[in-house]
C-alpha cells in the first residue's frame, strides 16, 4: 500500500527467525502488501515453476480488490497471513480499531480462502502490547523477519539477490514486497536467487514447517 518509503521508526518483535528450524537449512520467503495485479500473477509463476512455496502478507484493501488473487495465492499451496487492513501502524490505532482492522482482515481471508489466518504481520513490523494482545486473542502469531532486502526501494535486482544470497542463516525469514508499486525487481530476483540457494543447501518452507 503505498510507498513504504516514510516509514515511522519501528521496533521490530525479537522471534523473526523460524523456531522449528534448529539449524537446519530452511528458510521462508515472505511477500507484503499484496495482492497486485501485475506483481502477484507474475511471482506466483515463478514460484510455480521453483516449486517453492511462500507466505503472503496481504492487506485487507487490497484483497477485497482482488480476490481472485488471493484464491489464487491459496491455491498454489502458499500461506497466507494478515497484514492488516488498510496498511496504517497499528501501535498509532486505539486497540478497538486494531481489533476491527485485523479482525475484518482475518474475516476476509476466511471467506475467500476457507481458513483463518494464523499469521500476522504488523504494517512496518510496529507491533505494540496492545496489538499484540489483539493479535493473540484472533488466534494469530506475529511474525517479524530476519532478512530485509529492501526491495522496495528498488535497489536493482543483483541487489536484492545478494542480500538474499549473502544474509541468509538457517531458519531465515526473509521479507520482499509484491504489492505496493512496481515490483519487476523482486520477481527477477526470486527467479534468480532459488536455484542460488538449493544449490547452497536450503530448502523455502512454509512457516509451520
Ligand atoms: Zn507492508
């Protein structure tokens, strides 16, 4: 949603990496800010013909725009997590309207994917107690990230391969962006970086694995 490029300061939960993972060498691909019409088709393509399956933090707006994108995203095996509605930092909302925003978001994955979700991502990682309480009493777990690839400013798509490549540890998760503008970057880099990293040993996982 948007530029994320005003981002206010953040504090960021301390469990970004995957907790089953115990040192072996798995780790999740996650997307934010979707469903997108151009960005979304294009990543589920690839990682289609990867046979890799991600997570996908979509915002509620956006959702509600494309359904059939998040059918689809459901539909190709990944994980789909709430990444709230509208896309404003929850630790600024009264914890009422966070209870309405996630909850309405929540509500929506259900109907259209037949599953609640049981992942949620706080627009800039701005957790605050109150939203995590809301989070918890929804039947969700917050999830962070360990790897930032910044791909959202568009560094090139070399660079948002090394920061993949050159930063990823066991039980990594790694975040990335398919909605909130133009997103060839990215795509281009998940084509490139998967087979990098199978021949390094690692396997993209779900998060409950
Ligand atoms: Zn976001």
């Amino acid at each position: 949603m948007g530029e994320p490029a005003a981002h206010p300061p953040v504090h960021t939960r301390a469990e970004s990496t995957l907790p089953a993972a115990a040192g072996r060498r798995v780790l999740a691909l996650t997307f934010d800010d979707g469903p997108h019409p151009e960005n979304t088709p294009r990543l589920l393509e690839v990682l289609r013909r990867h046979g890799v399956q991600a997570t996908f933090f979509v915002v509620g707006e956006n959702a509600a725009a494309f359904p059939g994108l998040l059918h689809a995203i459901a539909a190709d095996g990944h994980v789909v997590g709430n990444h709230s509605w509208a896309h404003h930092p929850l630790n600024r909302m009264r914890p009422s309207d966070v209870r309405d925003d996630l909850g309405r978001t929540s509500e929506l994955i259900d109907r259209v994917v037949g599953t609640p979700p049981r992942w949620c991502r706080a627009p800039y990682g701005a957790w605050h107690p109150p939203s995590l309480k809301v989070c918890a009493d929804l039947g969700m777990e917050p999830m962070g990230w360990s790897v930032d690839t910044r791909d959202w400013t568009r560094p090139g798509t070399a660079r948002i391969v090394s920061a993949v490549t050159d930063r990823a540890t066991p039980g990594a998760i790694v975040l990335q962006h398919d909605g909130g503008g133009p997103r060839p970057q990215t795509v281009a880099a998940v084509d490139h970086y998967l087979p990098l990293l199978k021949a390094d040993g690692y396997t993209c996982v779900r998060p409950q694995s």
